[in-house]
C-alpha cells in the first residue's frame, strides 16, 4: 500500500488525491446505515397507497431515521428541507415531499440517507400506487435489471466505466433513454464524494475499481429521450418530453472478490411489485 496516503486513521486511506479506500471499520459502518436505509424503505412499502401525501410518507421517513438514532442526511443539504427525495412519474429525481397526494397507477421513487455514525447509508427504490400500466411497469423493471447489471460490472480491475456501460446497454435494448445530469457518487463519511459514477459510458474507461473502494450506482431511466430539466424550484428534475422515469439506487463496496451491497432489502423488497 505504499503508493496510497493515509488521511484518516482507521477508516480511510486516499489514492492519488482521488478515490477513498476504506478499511474494515468504514465496512462496519456502512452496513449499519445501509440496513437502516433498507429498513426504512421496506417500511414505505406499507405507507404508499393512493391518497397519501408524499408530505406524510417523508414525516414517517423522518420518524423513523430519529428512532434508530440516525439523522436524514439530506436535511439541511444544500438547503434541501426534507428527510427523502419523493419522485413521481415523469419526475427524474430529487422530488420534494409536499401536499401532492399519490394517485391510482402512479410511479414513484423513495430516496432516503440515514447519517448512522457518521457513515452515510443512500438507497433508492420504486414504488407503486395501487397499479401502474404495464408499460409503467415495464420501464421499472427493466431499471431494476440496470442497476443489478451495473452492481455486476463492479468488480476489483473492472474500470468505473464498465457499470455504465452495462446499465447502458441493457436500456438501449428497450431504446429507453439514460439520464446523463445525475451519477452515482463516493460516499462513506463524506455524502457525496469522489468519484462520479455515470451511467452511460464506454467500457474500458475511467479508474480502476479497488477494494475499499464505496460509492453509489442510481440509474435513472427514461420511458421516452433522456434529457432532463430542473423545475424553478432549484431541484425537482424532470423529464423534457414529460415521459415516465424511473430509478434504483444502491450503495456497495468493491470488495477481494466483486462487491458487497450495503442496502439491499433484509425483506426481499428490492423491487415492486412487493407482496
Ligand atoms: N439521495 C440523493 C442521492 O442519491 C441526494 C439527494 S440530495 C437532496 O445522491 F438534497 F436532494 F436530498
Ligand atoms: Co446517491
Ligand atoms: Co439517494
């Protein structure tokens, strides 16, 4: 290890002034706030149902993240009020939990990250109000597959380009479109950190994954063209040609031998439909 630099004690060490490696006590703390993010969202199962407020499921996303002795990282984030990220249909992401009321066949991803010790547990899942079109859930399925091919690609000596490259390939055979303007993203301490991990990419490309190494794969994937617009209000992001998006997000590590995911549900829940 003696090219890597030693930046924090017994969590971390820091290659090339880039990506964090982190040690066993990093993994520790990531498994404890990962499965607390998962719990949440196997909780939100029972919450989402036509007629709720997305307003009400962040107050219990709140709740429960206070209960466990965790804090929602995202509030106060950037100025962002909220204790989860609440996107609805043709939104892409960073939805604002609110007064909107959940309608009959509506799509929606939850985006919840408990702080747990300092350590940063971000996960994302799907959710259905009572029951979307088949071509609704169609696009939910396959961005489920996208993640899980991306997490497959992460791998030590795999490139970070590979996991787009998978996701990529794997949406552009239903030719629906991948979100460019947001990645994936280090975490561990830190919520967002090196590197950014883009879901459309060449594969070969970009640093070598190691072990130790922690960040996000969300694909966020188009029913109809990629390209997305944020709404006056500085966050909700949303699709230009009003088409349906979807998204899945988890947290892992690059591990000796693939990877190990940090938020996968303890339930089985890790995608709709959840019976
Ligand atoms: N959880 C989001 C992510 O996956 C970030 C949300 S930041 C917020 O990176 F401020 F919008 F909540
Ligand atoms: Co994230
Ligand atoms: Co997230």
């Amino acid at each position: 290890m003696h090219d890597y630099q030693l930046v924090d004690g017994d969590t971390t060490v820091y290659r090339d002034g880039s990506i964090k490696l982190h040690t066993a006590a990093g993994f520790e703390g990531m498994r404890k706030a990962g499965r607390l993010a998962a719990e949440i969202l196997d909780a939100c199962v029972e919450l989402v149902k036509p007629g709720v407020t997305t307003g009400s499921i962040d107050d219990a996303i709140r709740g429960m993240m206070l209960d466990a002795g965790a804090v929602p990282a995202t509030l106060g984030y950037r100025g962002y009020a909220h204790s989860s990220c609440i996107s609805i249909n043709h939104v892409i992401c960073h939805g604002i939990p609110g007064d909107k009321v959940l309608k009959d066949g509506d799509i929606l991803n939850i985006d919840v990250t408990p702080l747990v010790d300092g350590w940063h547990g971000d996960t994302s899942r799907m959710f259905y109000a009572g029951e979307p079109p088949l071509k609704a859930r169609k696009l939910v399925e396959v961005t489920y597959e996208c993640l899980m091919l991306g997490i497959q690609a992460a791998k030590p000596g795999a490139r970070l380009g590979d996991i787009g490259a998978a996701i990529e390939a794997h949406a552009n055979q239903f030719r629906y479109g991948v979100v460019r303007e947001f990645c994936g993203h280090g975490l561990g301490k830190l919520f967002h950190d090196a590197p950014e991990v883009v879901h459309a990419a060449r594969p070969g490309t970009g640093p070598e994954l190691k072990p130790g190494m922690f960040f996000t794969i969300e694909p966020m994937i188009n029913l109809g063209k990629p390209w997305a617009k944020v709404l006056g209000d500085g966050w909700t992001a949303v699709t230009r040609d009003k088409s349906l998006s979807a998204q899945f997000e988890h947290s892992i590590a690059i591990t000796e031998t693939g990877n190990e995911i940090f938020t996968k549900s303890p339930t089985g829940r890790d995608c709709p439909p959840y019976v």
